[in-house]
C-alpha cells in the first residue's frame, strides 16, 4: 500500500511540474540600472541599464519598463508609475521632458516579463546643486546632494564618487571653468569675490571611480541682485552762512540704492578724522540735493569742515563715496589802511576721484563796504576785488576811501570763492566762505605795537608812544585795558605804556577802544589790540 502512494505521488509531481516550472520561469529578473544622467541644454534625462545576466530556468526579460514616482518630492510616499517600455535590446531610454535642470528627478527600471514584470531597480537620482547668495560678504555658498545609489568606498581616492565643479556665467556650459574637484562625502563649495548682478551658473559631474559611469547634474543658476548702485555721487558746493553751511551734491537719479549719509570730518585724512566723523544727515532718495548743516556753528566760524555723501547698500557698507569739498575760513588781519586777507585751501580730492588729476583750484575774493549811514544789514557796496588768485592770501589796500564823501567808510565785509576747476575751465566744485567784517578808518592808523623805553621814532611817529594818527580833523579818546579788564590808560593825548601809577606795565598785549569824534559822523569806535615790548639796549 505504502509502495502504490509513493507511485502515485510520483505520477502527480510529473503530472504538475511542467505547469509549476512555467510560471516560476515566465517572470525575468530585474535589469541593473547603471547610472542616469542630466542633459544641460534642455533638462532631458538619459537613463542607461544591463540586461540581467542569462539564466536558464528563468525567462530572459521581452522588454524594459521606465518608472518615476507618483510624488516627486517624496519617491518612496506613494508609489510608481510607468512612463514608457521599451524592447529587450534597448538599454538605454531618454525621459523627453523630463527637466532635470528644474527639479531632483528618480528613475528605476524593471524587466518586462510574459506575465508580470520583474521588482524594480533601486532608484537612481542626479546629482542635485543649489546655491545661495550672501550679499554681505560678496560670496555664493554651494551645496549639493550626491548622486543616489552608486556605492561610496572608502579605499577609493575619491571615496569612489568624484564631484567635478564647474561654473560660468551663460549657458554655454562646455566653456565653463572647473572651481572644485570634491570626493564623495563632500557637499559644499563657497565661491568669494562675486559681482553684484551677475548671472552666475553651476553643475558638477559626478563620475564612479571604478566604472567610468559620468552623470551630469542640474544646470542651476543663480543671479546676484542688488540694488542699482549709483555711477556717480559728488559734493557740487558748501556755502557757508552765518547759521550754518548748506550742501549742494548731486546723485545718480537712476540709482536703486536707498540709503545715503552725509558725513562731516575736521580731516581730509580717513584715519585722522575717524573720533571727529559726524553724520549729518542720513536720507533714502537720490534726488535729494541738498542738506543744512547747523552743528557746532561757532565751531564753523574757526574750523575747517570736510563733507562727503556715501550710498549704501543693504549690508550697510559704502559702495560709493563722494569727494570731499570743505568750507573756507578767512582770516582779517587790519594793519593801517591795509587789511590782510588769509585762507585754508580748498581741497583737490584726487585721492577719492583719481579722473580730477590735473583740475585746479582758483579763488576770488568780494568785498561789501558800508557808509556810517549806510545799514550794516542791507546790501552795502558789492565789489570783486581779486579773481583767478593760487594762493591763499591777499592784500587789500583801502587807502583810496579816503577824502570820499562821506569823509570814510567804517564797515568792510569780505567773503573768498573757491573753485575747482577742469582744464577745460568747467566748474567742478565750488566753496564760499561766510562774510566777516573788519571796521576800518581809512583816514585813522593806528600801530600795532609799543616800546616805552625807546625814544626814537619812525616814519615821523614815537616809538614809545601810542596814539592814533588821524588825517582829518577829529578828536579821540583813548582807553587802555589789561587782559583782566582793567584800565591802564584813559586819555585823549596817547598813552605812553605806564599805568595809572606812572609805572611801565609789563611786556605783553593790551586791549585799546578808540573814539573818534567828528563833525559830519558823530563817534566812531575802534577796537584792537597792542604789543607791549621792551627792546634791549
């Protein structure tokens, strides 16, 4: 009985098998997918793959079948699906279409099979690259995704992967310069000394060291916007006034920028002015053009200012700076019938505007006298008295007011212009110093210093004698103060450097107030100073 069951078990395994083997063999197995690679021009993907190797109890593959995932963000979220099929000689297929350069893309293949296709491959992915701007540092920070499913080794030089970086600025990517040459494990790459609004391009080739399998990643661009800098920004004008200086400057209207500052230095030197730096103003249009400075105005009547207009951009550093124009400050000294006239240079800034070299600076004085009846606040008698002068110091002679009707002028203001010009005699900048005044009489000198013990005299006057010589009829009266404001002197026939004790006072400087008494004018004051010396016999 045992002997039959066996015979009959026998019988039905031969019976089945046949049936059992087909099914078992119809279904081929999977292909190895080698690698996939981007197409820089147009985004399209190559994906190239081996035929599994030959086995004789299993269906060789009737064809090849391409998948991508359903969701391209998250491959393994929601399944696979078929793009296309191809026949059993064909081992590579390109994904029409497929913009590799706009987005990460996947692939696996499987073998086409009687029945039922074989599993699918792994999934292959590109190597993916992004970057970022940083503005601030003028850099571009690259990082990239490694290619997906080719082994890393680490005995392999380049951990068996090589990322070949390259980078350019149009789309002509096979022109393009290599910029970093990474092993597998590596990711990121940082590009320094960028320019602002630059297109800037990048892709990598990653290649398998033991296979010679090249794939291309993304072409990804990356443009480096900034703001519009300003092509130019330059400080016209500084004209000063008695209640501050206004600033004339001119700003690239077609800038985008939209921070500017108005700085006021005591140095033309960067480093020297650095503890005196004061922003004036700050502003966020180019077609602002001008700004009043009312700071520290008794300070401006002595101290030179300096004045620039940076622009900013967004990281708060200076992309373009201004020259440097300053005030002028004139200094009067009056001697007799002459006033001596001194200034500061206005400033030649080639050192921030190299294109000024061979500019000039010429410079004008103006003189606005007053009558005694004449109101010191109108308008006066408005003279250019010098023009097209290098230096910075004149002499102006007022001896020709005198025998005038009336007998003399009492008030002079001057004020100096200063010019930078091109050589073709164009205006480049331009500096007007406030108005400051001296009182002269033209008919009345007075001298500067006193020696009590020495009797000679010179050009017909005593040296130890100090009183005001007068060349129209007019009385004086004469006050002499210490430098605490005590009197030394009062009198109308000169003082003769002795105090109210008849002591000679000490050497130094005195303070005297002129009056003189006339008959058309009244009482006209003077003031000013005299040396006290004591010459050594």
């Amino acid at each position: 009985m045992k002997k039959l069951r066996h015979v009959m078990l026998m019988i039905g395994l031969t019976f089945y098998m046949p049936t059992l083997w087909a099914q078992f063999s119809d279904k081929p197995n999977p292909p190895t997918l080698d690698y996939i690679t981007n197409n820089l021009d147009n985004g399209d993907v190559t994906i190239f793959w081996t035929q599994p190797p030959h086995e004789p109890q299993i269906a060789d593959p009737s064809g090849y079948i391409i998948y991508v995932p359903r969701n391209p963000i998250d491959p393994d979220a929601d399944g696979w699906d078929p793009i296309d099929t191809v026949d059993q000689n064909t081992f590579q297929y390109t994904h029409v279409g497929a913009n590799g350069n706009g987005q990460r893309v996947y692939y696996r293949v499987a073998s086409l099979g009687a029945f039922e296709p074989s599993q699918m491959t792994v999934k292959h992915s590109q190597v993916w690259i992004t970057a970022s701007y940083d503005s601030c540092n003028a850099k571009i920070d690259i990082s990239w995704v490694g290619y997906e499913a080719w082994p890393l080794n680490a005995s392999s030089p380049y951990r068996n992967i090589r990322y070949q970086l390259y980078m350019g600025n149009d789309l002509n990517w096979s022109a393009y310069t290599q910029i970093g040459d990474y092993e597998g494990y590596s990711n990121r790459h940082s590009v320094r000394d960028v320019q602002e609004n630059q297109d800037y391009f990048f892709y990598i080739k990653a290649t398998r060291m033991d296979t010679g399998y090249e794939s291309y990643s993304n072409l990804y661009l990356i443009h480096t916007k900034m703001a519009r800098r300003p092509t130019y920004v330059s400080v016209d004008s500084v004209i000063a006034t008695n209640n501050g200086n206004r600033i004339y400057y001119t700003i690239d209207p077609n800038s985008r920028v939209s921070d500017y500052k108005l700085w006021r230095w005591e140095q033309p030197d960067t480093a020297q002015s650095i503890f005196s730096a004061k922003i004036i103003e700050g502003f966020d249009v180019p077609t602002k053009s001008m700004s009043i400075d009312t700071n520290d105005t008794w300070t401006a009547r002595t101290r030179t200012f300096y004045y620039k207009v940076d622009a900013y951009n967004g990281c708060n550093d200076a992309v373009l700076v201004s020259n440097l124009c300053n005030t002028i400050i004139p200094r009067l000294t009056p001697k007799g019938n002459v006033v001596s006239i001194q200034w500061n240079p206005l400033i030649l800034d080639t050192q921030r505007k190299p294109d000024r070299v061979g500019n000039r600076i010429e410079y004008t004085i103006y003189r606005r006298s007053f009558t005694i009846n004449d109101d010191i606040s109108g308008p006066g008698n408005l003279e250019r008295i010098a023009n097209g002068l290098s230096v910075t110091e004149y002499s102006d002679d007022l001896s020709g007011f005198k025998g005038q009707s009336p007998l003399y002028r009492i008030r002079f203001n001057y004020y100096i212009e200063a010019l930078e010009l091109s050589p073709t005699n164009d205006t480049v900048t331009l500096s007007r110093s406030r108005e400051i005044s001296t009182e002269i009489l033209p008919g009345v000198t007075m001298p500067t210093a006193i020696a009590p013990n020495d009797p000679r005299s010179e050009n017909g006057h005593e040296r130890n004698l100090f009183k005001p010589v007068i060349d129209f009829e007019a009385n004086f009266t004469l006050t002499i103060y210490d430098r605490w404001g005590g009197v030394v002197y009062h009198g109308n026939q000169g003082w003769d450097g002795r105090n109210s004790r008849g002591e000679y006072v000490k050497e130094g400087t005195y303070v005297y107030r002129l009056v003189v008494s006339t008959t058309d004018a009244g009482d006209i004051i003077k003031t000013g100073s005299i040396s006290v010396v004591y010459p050594k016999k």
